[in-house]
C-alpha cells in the first residue's frame, strides 16, 4: 500500500460536517464530481466532496470544465499531489480556512451531474457467486462455463444511457416470449431487476495497438463509483443468444456522483482471495504477485429498496467487491490485452458482486431465484421483480480498523411507469 | 423515394474528374468528410469529395469544426438543403465556379480523418445468409436461433478502436484454447478475418425513454460508410459465451473516409426482400409499410486481398444489402425500443452481408468453412485466414438503371505482426 499523511486517520477539517463519524465524505476521502448550483443556469464545473459540502475546484486554481476528463488524464502523481493539496487545505488549522470557506456550496443547493463523458463502457462479470447462482438457474448441470476462470468475462455496454443517481427509471419496453408462448411480445418488461456493481473511470489511455501490462494497470485508474447496472430478465432472456445481452441493459445504468480516487481507496486493498488454491494460475498477462497480495479492494455493496408505500428504504443485500473473481487490475490489462485502446473517462464496471450468504446476493434474480420466491418487505409488501414506484438505493462504503471509514454516497433511481404504446 | 434535382442523372460538374463513368463521386453523391493537408499541421475540417477533389465546406459558410456531429446534428431537412447548395455550386455553368475553384484540395494532398467522434458503437447480425452460415459450422443441428427472425440481433461495440480506411492493423494477441488442449495461451491470433459490413451514423438523436418510432428512423440517420470488422475468430470461440463477442473485436474497426448521405442513397432504396413469405410478420414497433416496400438498399459490398506478393488486388468477393433481413429503420427503432438514446456520431452497423452464392460470402469464415478449405489467390497463393502482410480493402457502390453509380471510397487495412511479447 502506498499511504501518505492523507490517509491519517487522525485528521479533521474544519468542515465540521466532515469529522461527524458516520460522514461518507470525511478528509480520508476527497472524492472528485461535477456541480452546479440547483435550479442555476450556470455551467457546471469540478468540486470535491467534504462532509456535507462541496469545495469549488476553482478556490485551488483548477478549472475542470463540464467534466472531470482532463483532470482524469494528469494522471496518477498529478492527482496524488492535488490529493495532498485539498487534505492540506481542507485540514483543521489551515491558514487557508477563511479564503477556502467562500468556495464552499452545500450539497443540498448542488445538482450533481455526470462526472465525466464517458466514451466507452465496458461491464465485467467478475462476481463468481453471481455467475454461478445465474449459470445455476439456466443451466442446472453446468452453472460456471469452461472459460469463466480463465478469461476475465466482459461485454460492451451502452454508454449514452448511463445516467447520474437521482435520475428516473422508465421501465422499458421490449421483446420477450412468455413460456410455451407461440410468438414474442412487444411490452413493458415484467422482470425489471437490478445489479449491485462498482464501476472505474480511467484516468490515463493506452495507444490502440498497445496492452497495458498488468504491473501498470492501477496507474490508468482514475477512480471508482457505484453502478446500478438495470436489467430487464424478461428481454433478457429471449435476446442474448447468440452475441449476449443488449436492448435488456441500454435503457439505463446507473451511476454514483463522486468518483472515489484511487488514492483514496489504497488503505483498503486486500488480497485477491476469490481465487481458489485448486484454481488455475492466471496466464502471465494476467498474472502479477502484488495484484496477487494486494489487488482487491473491501468495499461494502449495499442495496435498499423503498417503494411507494414504505417511509425508509429496506436493506435488500450487503456484498464486498473481496468476493470479486478478477482484480482491477485484471480486468485493464485483459481490455487492453489485445490492444484495444482506452481513453480518459471510459468506464469500466465489475460486474454483479455476490457473496456466499443468502444476505449478500446483489440482484432479484439471485434473492427470488428467477422471482419464484418472493421476497417480503418490512411493511408486508413482497416483490419478485421491481413494481412501478420502487427506489433502488446502492450504497457503498470502505471499513478498516485503524482507518477512517469513507463512502461512495449513493447511486440512486425510481421506477417510472412504461410509456403507453 | 424523395427523388430531387440533385438525383438527376445527366447532371455533369465543372470538376472534370468527377464526370468520368467509372468515379465514385460524381455530383449525384456528394459525401461528406474530414479531412486536412497532407503531412500539414493545420486543423482538420469537414469538406466534401467531388471527383478527385474534396471541397472545403468553410466555402459555403459551414465550418464543421473536426468532427462532423454538429452537421449530423443539424438533421435531414439541413442537410438536404445543404446537398441541393453543393448540387447548384458544382454544376457545369455554376456562376460560383470560379470563386470555389479556390476552396478545392486535392484527394491526393489531403489526408482523411475519422468522420464523426462515435459515441456508441452497436453491430447488428441482419445478414441471414451470415448468421446461417456461421451458425451451420457452430450448430450443424440448429442453424437459426428461434430468435433471428422476431429480434435484430446485435450487441454494443467498441467505439474507441474504430479507425479510418489506411490505419495498419496490428494483429492482436488473445487467449484461446486449441482443440483438445488443456488450457488456454496469450498469443497472436492465429484466425484473423474480416467482415463485409455497412455502418449507419445518427444525426439527430432521442431522449432517453422515448423510442424512435419506425415511420421517423430515416429522419434520425445521417449517412452510411463502409465497416470492416475485423474479427479474431480463434479470440472469439474462447471468449463469447455467455454474454457475447468482446476482445474477438475490439481491437479494430475500419470506416470508410466519406459518409454519403441517406439522399444521396434515395435512388438505390429497394423492397426489403430478405424476408421470406411465410416467415413470421415482424411486430408492430418494427413493422412499417414504406419501409418493406423501400426499406432495402440496393448497395454493392466487395472485398478484396492483396498478400504482400500481389500487385493487384483480387476480389474475393461481392454482397449485396439488398440481403440484409432487417433494415435501417427497424434496426433503429429496435435500438431504441427500449428507450435507449441515440446521439448524433453513433454507429449502427449492418453486420456481415453475404448472399446466397459462393462469391458472396462476407467473411473469410464462411469463405474457407472455418479454415478447413484455404481460399486459392491469383499467384499460387493460399489462404485459411489473414496473414500479416495481407492487405484487405473493402469497396461499395450503388448502381441501377436509369440512375448515376456512385461510390463510397474503400475501406483499406493491412495487417501488421503482432507486438513481440
């Protein structure tokens, strides 16, 4: 791990807000997104989040423009230093108190928008749990396909459809076929899920041509978010073969608004341990000793459901990305393994993560096993799949003793009724 | 079809190239690209390529800036208009010959750019000959998924690897697993084929949640260019199931330079007569009298080799769209079924286009039944897939009776070693 005085998790700011101890965004944690004030006209611009408030990047000389992109490409050592620049600055006693505290906006006047423009999206399918319980319910005598321990699964996804927490779900429309039915239906889909995952945003890009090389991988990372991946099992299932999922994950993706750094996250690596003794040993271009030691990270998934009726969101699951079959750094240098090149802002998410525990699983599809048992909520509500009205809440949080707790926030969404057709 | 001034097939331009009977860009075409000086450190700009000429749009006031997604943005009915002020401007007898004589530049002194920055990047599977072909030699039992003729199959592809006809190719490294062996090997592709494909690009795009019904998808497209895509096919076999092709592809995409616009294609629409009469009648949201009776395009795909000992490159084959079994607006109102949103510079491709007969097949793949019969070249050469040296270029045009022929350029790649490792 490569701890700095950032990380101390003695320091306090004199944002009080930041030093309360259930805050997701103490002075361990600096995470970076994009604002403006609520109902405003004007542009939106970089900010970074300390307790309840935000720090215009401005007061320290940065002007990000709309998106995070080119503050992404500085690179690692660039953003270490600013990293330290803000804790100094955001630090109890700062000479720069009084200055610093005309940039403040608190977060209930912001809007938080898109951190950055991403360019491509790609989504992984490292949680083994979740492949093996989905592999299960389709394919009873074969759950986990021959390549999954060899190949880092993954699959483009749609990038224009990838929206900021906060932002309705209009629950699609689509083709799927009922069983035993003769012909497929065009209708609001009725098995409307959700995925627990995490995503990273890169930072530096690789020249198409040229793969990254795994003991390289974590400097061409800017950052991580939560991400809603929602899915519609119905279409789904009736369109996926033979070139994979498609119309069941475009109509929206869901995102967290503050990009956690890297740095930010280093206290809480941990070894990769998904990987079984019996397992095959990664082939080279996958295979690193540190990334072995120290290349997962414990993060804490949760989801909550709120529907219509019910006052305080429910907690549905709580998974650690620990459970994650691949690494971060895995998963860049396999995209780049064939020389496909990437560029500052791409996304690139972990896939669903499930753990072994019936309280872990990250997706309905998992909990109701393919809505057969239905779950019950606190209020004497069930679901099998996502009613008109619910609000699906993903949060995430980093716990390690002797360090302070930072969180990701939320990524947040409600389901709005399908169109009339 | 809207047939106008422009379609007419006696119009003759003052730039004399442009009137030969065999150029690509007589005045009946007009397409539109980006280009700037040849080895010039000057900033790319959008022009427009009549014979062997590219005449800079800054001539008629339109300053594209290097992409053209602002002009795609503008929509159908712009665009039209601008087509009929570069018909007027480059007729024999124009009054303004003398004036943009000044503002032309030499194909030969320019060099040509990526037209659009793509945001996404979808490929679609409507060519049935294709997907029979591919599926016979995957499932000899069941050829045709029961889906094919109910969805337009397609998944979501990597726009940052998309590159301009010219670009090398470097062949990619992979994991795939040899018959029988144990496990896998990192190592360069030993499969590498190409695809024969169109690529739609959007002009003006959807809000997310409000699909694009079938009678308006034509207004939403701005032009087609010709797509290779390239495709390692030994990456492929290892890696797609469950959720699809990924690094089998990603590591290029070749375009063709010059986007001809959708009126430009207006003479060369046909019936789309792919589909067979008792195949089942496609669903409302994809089903649209116009578009069966002129949702086709009569545009002719070849593709050609040329091994590092050619002179010449030899035809290996020649497709026709017209054998496409889903057309552009239903692949568009499909995309966007769900709600999904197109921007303007996304890219729909057709997916691999081949006919019925032995010289239509679109892909090295079916060419050569995966290998096992190597393809005789002029020369004594044979081929199973691409070796590196190997140039492929994709040609295309429109012909009918009683109209001009007009061309979309090449799409051009040679295939270079893959990196040592």
């Amino acid at each position: 791990m490569k701890l700095d005085e950032t990380h101390d998790p003695a320091l306090r700011s004199w944002v009080e807000s930041a030093n309360a101890p259930d805050c997701a965004f103490p002075i361990q944690n600096l995470p970076f997104g994009i604002f403006r004030g609520k109902g405003r006209k004007e542009l939106p611009r970089g900010g970074v989040a300390i307790g309840d408030q935000i720090l215009d990047l401005a007061a320290l000389g940065v002007r990000t423009g709309p998106t995070l992109n080119a503050l992404a490409a500085t690179g690692r050592p660039a953003l270490r230093r600013l990293r330290r620049e803000l804790s100094r600055a955001l630090r109890e006693k700062s000479a720069q108190r009084k200055r610093l505290a005309r940039h403040l906006v608190s977060m209930r006047q912001a809007e938080l928008l898109l951190p950055v423009a991403i360019g491509d999206y790609s989504d992984f399918y490292t949680g083994i749990h979740h492949a093996t319980n989905i592999g299960r319910i389709l394919r009873p005598d074969n759950p986990l396909l021959a390549n999954y321990k060899w190949v880092p699964i993954g699959y483009h996804g749609r990038a224009s459809s990838i929206i900021v927490s906060g932002t309705p779900i209009r629950r699609p429309l689509g083709q799927a076929r009922l069983p035993d039915a003769p012909a497929p239906l065009y209708a609001p889909s009725m098995r409307l899920d959700y995925e627990a995952e995490l995503g990273f945003i890169t930072g530096t890009g690789n020249r198409l041509g040229r793969p990254i090389p795994i003991g390289e991988a974590f400097a061409h990372v800017f950052g991580a978010v939560l991400l809603n991946d929602w899915s519609a099992r119905d279409i789904q299932a009736w369109e996926y073969q033979p070139l994979g999922p498609f119309l069941a994950k475009s109509f929206a993706t869901t995102i967290s608004p503050w990009i956690v750094t890297m740095d930010a996250l280093e206290p809480y690596r941990c070894s990769a341990f998904a990987r079984a003794a019996d397992d095959p040993r990664p082939l080279p271009y996958l295979d690193n000793d540190d990334d072995q030691r120290e290349g997962g990270f414990a993060i804490e998934l949760e989801m909550h459901v709120r529907t219509a009726r019910m006052k305080q969101p429910a907690r549905l699951s709580r998974g650690n990305f620990r459970d994650s079959y691949w690494t971060v750094a895995q998963i860049i240098a396999h995209q780049t393994s064939n020389g496909c090149n990437l560029q500052p802002g791409d996304l690139l998410a972990s896939g669903t993560i499930s753990g072994t525990g019936a309280d872990s699983l990250g997706s309905l599809m998992e909990l109701t096993l393919a809505g057969k048992n239905r779950l019950s909520l606190p209020g004497g509500e069930t679901r099998a799949f996502l009613e008109d009205g619910d609000e699906v809440i993903e949060r995430g949080r980093c716990v390690r003793e002797g360090f302070a707790t930072i969180g990701f926030g939320e990524a947040a969404g409600r389901i709005l009724p399908a169109l009339a057709q």
